[in-house]
C-alpha cells in the first residue's frame, strides 16, 4: 500500500514537472545530446480567441462590375463556404459576416501569415473538366473555356468546352501513391459519373484538362474508358496544396467572386481593460477559494488546493499542447470544470468526515469515505461528459463555434479533473495522514 | 430539517420568479422586440480617426448611449484608426454621432468608413444550438436510467433531472428579461454561453443529490420514501453549500464586483444561472420525485398525510 502510494507521488510528480515545462514555454524543442540535432519540436504558444486577444481583420468584396445585381441569398451562400474554408484550414474560432450588400468581413484570431490564408479564402474554387482534344496544355497555362454559355475568346485563342465542373463532385479527399505523390482524389455523382463515363469512352487517347479558376492543374491523358466514377488529379501538389484544394472543391464554389478590399490587425473585441480587471478580479476570487477551502476543510482542504493547483497546471499544458483556442466560451467551459474538480474534493471530504464522525480510523475513512463518494463523483461527471460530447459534435457539424469552444475545454477539463480526484487528491491526502499522523480531529479536520 | 414537506412553497417560490419574466419575455416575442444584441441582429461599423488622439472607449461608449445608439464596441487597429460596432446607425444618426465626437473630444474626426453588418450569430446557430441541447437532455434521462437501473423507477431521475435544468433554463431567461428591465441588458453571444454552461452545471449537480438517494434507497429499503429523500437532501446539503456558494459563486462574485464592464452582464447571468442550480437539485428535482412516487396530480396535488 504504501510503495503503491510513493510509485503514484512519482508518477504525480513527473506529469507536474512536464506540465510546468510546456506551461513555462512556447516552443517545445528535444534535441539530440550527443549532436545537437531536434529530434522533435513543438509550437505550443498559446492560443487566444479574438474576443481576448484580437487578430485580423480582412474586408472581402464581391469582384463583380457596380452594376450587376448580387443577392443576398449569394453574400450568404459566401459566407458559409468561406467560413467551411477557413474552419477546414484549422483557423479555430473565426467569424464572417455579411457587411453591406457586396462584403464579407472575416475576423481570424491571432493569425500573422495573412497570406497563408488568403489564397485560399479568395480562390473562386471553380474546376472545370475541360476537352482539350488532342493538344497537351502545360499546367499553369490560364485557358479560356466555354463555361457558363461563355463565348468571348481573345484573338488568336482557343475557346475550350467544359464538360462538366466541381458541381458534380460527391466526395473529395488527399491521396498519397505508391511513388510518394501527392493528389486529390474525387468521388462523383450518378449525373457526373453518366458524363464522365460517356466523355472517356468517346475520347480515349485524348487529353481532359483539369481547371481550377481557369487556370490549368493537371492534363492527364485518357487511357481507357472511366465508367466508376471515380478519378484522382494529381499535378505538382504538396500535401498543403493538395489539402488546400480539397478544401475548396469539398466546400464548392463561391457563388461570387471576391476581392481583397483591406487588411488590418484589430484589438480584442472584449477590451484590454476589461480583460485587465476581469484577470486581477479571477485572482481575487481564487484566493477567497483558497482561504475558505483551507479554514473549512483544513489539512484536506490544502490537499484540494494543492490538487486543484496541479489540475490547472496540467490543463493549461495540455490546451497549449493540442493546441485549443481558447475564448471566453472555452474559459467559461474550464471554469465549469474546475468547479467540477472542486466538487469531487468536497464529496470526498464531505464523506470521509461522515465515516471519521462513526468512528473509523483516518486511513479507514478516507478509503471508505473515497468508495461512497466514487459512483457520485463518477456519474455526474459522466453525464457531463455525454453532454459535451454531443454540443461538441453539434459545434462542430454546424458551425456553432461558441458551443464548439466550450464544449471542448468542459470535456477535456472534466477528464482532468476526474484524474485528478482519482489520483492527486488521494494519493496526496493518505500521504499527508502518512506523514503527520494527525490526532487531534479538530485542528487537522475542523471536526 | 424537512425540505420536502414544504415542496409546494418551493414550487411556488420558484414559479414566482419564472413567470412574470417569461410572460414579459412572450410578449415581447410576440411583437418580435426581443432584447437581441448586435449578434444576433447584426448592426453598424464605424471607423474613424481623431487627429488629436484617440479619446478611451468607455467614454466613446457613454457618448453613444447617450444618443440612445446601444451594444457598443471600441477596438483599436494598428492604423491608429478606431473600430466602433453598435446597433444599427443610419446617416443622420452618423452625423449625429459625428458632432459629437468632435464637440466631446477636441478636433476633426475623419470617417473612414460606415457600413451595415450582418449578425455573427446566424439564426440557424441558435436553433441548432437548442436541437443540440434537446439532444444532450435525451442522452442523459438515458444515461440516467441505465445507471439507476438497481432502484425502482430509474426512468423518473432523468425525467426530473431535465425538468429542473429546464426549470434553471427559465430562472435565466427570466434574469435576463428582468435585467434588460432594469439594466437595459441584451442577449449576445455571451448569454448563449452562460446558459450552456448552467445547463451542464444543473445536470451534474442532480446526479449528485440523486446518487444519495440512490445508495440510501438501498440501505433503508424500510423508510418511507418522501423521508427516504428529505433524508438524502440534508446528507449532501453541506456539500451543496460548499461546492456552490463558497467556491463558484465566490469567483463570480468577485468577477462582477472587480472585473471589466463588459464581462459583468455574463458574470451576473452565470451567478444566478449556477444558484438556481444547485436551488433546483435541493427544492425542485427531489421534491418532483416524491410528488410522483405518491401521484399527487390524482389528488389534485394535495399532499397525502405520511402513513405511520
């Protein structure tokens, strides 16, 4: 029992330090001792949302002439594919609006590569399928084609037919070859497949070239008849790029093209000072925590602190680390789970008075004490896991941000904190009883 | 102690401050004048330059205020231009707003712009929000009734349990109809937060009173069940008064009191939200569970004397 209870103090000790080290800095780095060399580096600075920390500001217009008329079903339609797009490339917790009649403004928390994301915010995302005949066009080339009953060509062009576009598409997705190449591979519909298939057989031995806004990706030779539906673009790709246009062709086409009108970098939508005072107040408040767990509860009380000390230290490495961005939802949602953390310390106590107040031994009460909190302890803490697992699926489906960032810091501080109930507030609090050998009930318990 | 022989002062009690809230908050549907930020309605943009310096939010806010313009926003770029969100402006009001900007802090103010914006929080967020916490609730009366299974009429706790979030559910619409009464508040994007995070709150906190119910109904199988409960109640009371008034309401407390303006609104909603939490598992779950275990509504809910 008691080398069972050092081994956990080990084993405490060890996550504590590794999560002070990931706390303490913004790049993990393991480097080799013997040449120097990384062997594994991380990024974990940690990430804020734009309510706390502010980000870009980028002004998106529709790149159309003044006078043709753009609904507002269109700047809607925009919207929601660019926030697909944006959320896709992993830029937590942005938000797009509709401004006006012809412009969006997206807002990206803590983002300084503007560029990385522009691209891909831009990019109208039309592919075309386009009949090349029996002329090879070199990838990158921009082509004119006939799509969308267009029929103007510039002298001494050629005028290509589309035969279909990404419309069709069913499923997309990123594929690496036996050769190591990287490419993107599509499923189509029952109407893309028919076109598809009647295209390849009557033009074997010609080239088909892929076209992304006009201009040229790929221009593969059709070698036999295509009837499944199914085909890979391959083309100059990395695994960004190819993952870059993956995300464009799964979330379609922008109904209109847009334009970058301006970029600037905003302040925190919640205010420095706000976030100033709301800081200095949390403080205060912990601390009134802190003094009240330790006058009620004494020695066990400290233990709570302690343990609710090492809870936090282990959560705030453990979001730096995945990384999550975290907002004020994403707070509130870990405030919420470090009142759960707190909670299951003070069934705990709670129980192992009862037991101490009936006349067992400390040891017997903190393990008896310990099994009739553990099933209360342990459902509701289950059910709130079952609830934030569904908000978070919902979040996450449906582009509900706020409830994305709060269900998933309540999930991943309620699997904390129930390691921490499990492990550091007992192993600690039988240590303690180990160590000083309390005999007086009411100075070391309050009882 | 016996909390639960005085369930229907509970009940009351509890209907005292959801109604009149409610039936506000359903008239104001009714005339589709609901209390909605700029969030949820969209509103302006304006940015501007002052020459001679920017003035500080608070006072560009109060300014606004004062021309009856509200969900006021300041933020700085790194153009030196400030960035100012609100409720919907129009050209007028912009001139409004314009001279008072220059007779209030000194100097020409030059616009740089001026435009519409659409809500941050789309409509289909907010429903989709509610089907998400509908689906929640299902999963948990589910998750409820298995793990109870080992006592009778494991089916009811879950019931209950929903029955009581829905019950904090309305504590905190009602809190926000009364607040935007007296305070003029509205509700964004940080009410929709505070009301997920009372609604995961009042489901753990139930579980936990039930669980003691659930382990005493076991080991004094001879009691009489309204007892039995009001037993359980005052068990886990101490820890209900720990857990809730001494640790959360505390940070909250010292959260609205010391923190930034523009985080008091959220604070004051969570604190009420995460009371009626814990009120509801004490004075509204359990007393439910005995008002059904003895089938009051057949006895138009007068209560049935103990029999001894």
């Amino acid at each position: 029992m008691k080398r069972n209870l050092y081994s956990r103090l080990i084993l405490i000790v060890v996550l504590l330090a590794l999560a002070i080290g990931v706390d303490s800095v913004n790049i993990v780095r393991v480097s080799n001792p013997f040449n120097g060399e990384t062997i594994f580096s991380r990024d974990v600075t940690p990430r804020l949302g734009l309510d706390l920390r502010g980000g870009l500001q980028v002004i998106l217009e529709a790149d159309l002439p003044e006078t043709s008329e753009i609904t507002a079903e269109q700047m809607d339609v925009a919207r929601s594919i660019i926030e697909n797009r944006t959320n896709a490339l992993g830029v937590a917790e942005n938000s797009i609006q509709v401004a006006g009649e012809r412009r969006l403004v997206g807002e990206f928390p803590g983002l300084e590569d503007a560029d990385s994301i522009l691209s891909t915010i831009q990019q109208t995302g039309l592919l075309e399928f386009v009949d090349f005949g029996s002329t090879f066009i070199n990838p990158g080339t921009v082509v004119t084609t006939d799509y969308g009953g267009n029929t103007e060509v510039a002298e001494g062009e050629v005028l290509y037919h589309t035969i279909m576009n990404g419309a069709e598409l069913l499923t997309v997705g990123v594929t690496t070859d036996q050769i190591n190449q990287t490419g993107v591979s599509f499923d189509l519909n029952d109407e893309g497949r028919a076109i598809f298939a009647d295209y390849t057989t009557n033009h074997t031995g010609e080239f088909l070239g892929i076209v992304l806004d006009k201009q040229v990706i790929s221009a593969p030779r059709v070698k036999d008849p295509i009837t499944e539906g199914r085909g890979t673009i391959s083309g100059n790709f990395t695994i960004e790029s190819a993952n870059a246009l993956a995300v464009q062709l799964r979330y379609g086409s922008l109904p209109v093209p847009l334009k970058v009108v301006d970029t600037r970098y905003i302040g925190a939508t919640l205010g420095e000072d706000s976030l100033q005072k709301s800081l200095i107040a949390g403080v205060v408040g912990m601390l009134a925590v802190i003094i009240f767990m330790s006058l009620f509860y004494r020695m066990p009380g400290i233990v709570a602190v302690l343990s609710i000390l090492i809870y936090g230290a282990l959560a705030f490495a453990i979001f730096k680390w995945i990384p999550v961005t975290l907002t004020l939802p994403g707070i509130a949602g870990f405030l919420l789970s470090t009142g759960s953390a707190l909670d299951a310390n003070i069934l705990l106590f709670e129980r192992m008075k009862e037991e101490i107040r009936s006349g067992l031994t400390l040891g017997n009460a903190l393990d008896k004490g310990w099994t009739r909190a553990w099933s209360s302890i342990r459902d509701s803490n289950v059910a709130t896991l079952i609830t934030s697992a569904i908000l978070f699926w919902f979040g996450s489906t449906f582009g509900a941000t706020i409830v994305k960032g709060f269900s998933l810091t309540l999930a991943l501080g309620v699997v904390i904190s129930l390691f921490t109930a499990i492990v550091v507030t007992r192993t600690l609090l039988a240590l303690f009883i180990i160590w000083f050998k309390p005999t007086n009930l009411k100075r070391w318990f309050g009882i | 102690m016996n909390i639960i022989g005085k369930r229907y002062l509970f009940f009351a009690l509890s209907l005292l401050i959801i109604l009149p809230g409610l039936v506000i908050l359903a008239n104001w549907a009714i005339q589709d004048n609901l209390p909605l930020s700029v969030d949820f309605t969209g509103g302006s943009q304006l940015e501007v330059v002052f020459e001679n310096g920017n003035p500080q939010p608070a006072d560009i806010v109060r300014l606004y205020n004062d021309l009856d313009v509200g969900d006021v926003l300041v933020q700085t770029t790194d153009k030196g231009s400030l960035l100012i969100k609100s409720g919907f402006v129009d050209n007028d009001k912009r001139d409004e707003i314009l001279s008072a900007l220059e007779a209030e802090f000194g100097g020409p103010v030059s616009v740089l712009r001026l435009e519409s914006v659409g809500p941050s929080i789309g409509s289909q967020v907010t429903s989709r929000a509610a089907i998400a916490v509908g689906v929640a609730a299902l999963a948990v009366v589910i998750f409820i009734t298995v793990t109870f299974r080992g006592i009778q009429h494991a089916f009811r706790y879950g019931i209950c349990a929903i029955i009581a979030m829905l019950h904090d559910v309305a504590i905190v619409f009602s809190a926000a109809a009364i607040g935007h009464i007296v305070f003029g508040w509205e509700m964004d994007s940080l009410f929709l937060t505070a009301l997920l995070t009372v609604i995961g709150f009042s489901v753990q906190d139930k579980i936990v009173v039930f669980d003691r119910i659930r382990e005493n109904s076991l080991i004094l199988r001879r009691l009489d069940f309204e007892t039995l409960v009001n037993h359980s109640i005052v068990q886990t009371l101490q820890r209900s008064i720990n857990t809730q008034l001494m640790t959360v309401e505390f940070l909250l407390l010292a959260l609205a009191l010391m923190g930034g303006v523009t985080l008091r609104e959220f604070c004051i909603i969570l604190f009420v939200g995460l009371l009626s939490g814990t009120y509801s598992s004490i004075f509204i779950a359990a007393p439910i569970l005995v008002l059904w275990e003895k089938k009051e509504w057949k006895t138009w809910f007068r209560r049935k004397e103990a029999a001894i």
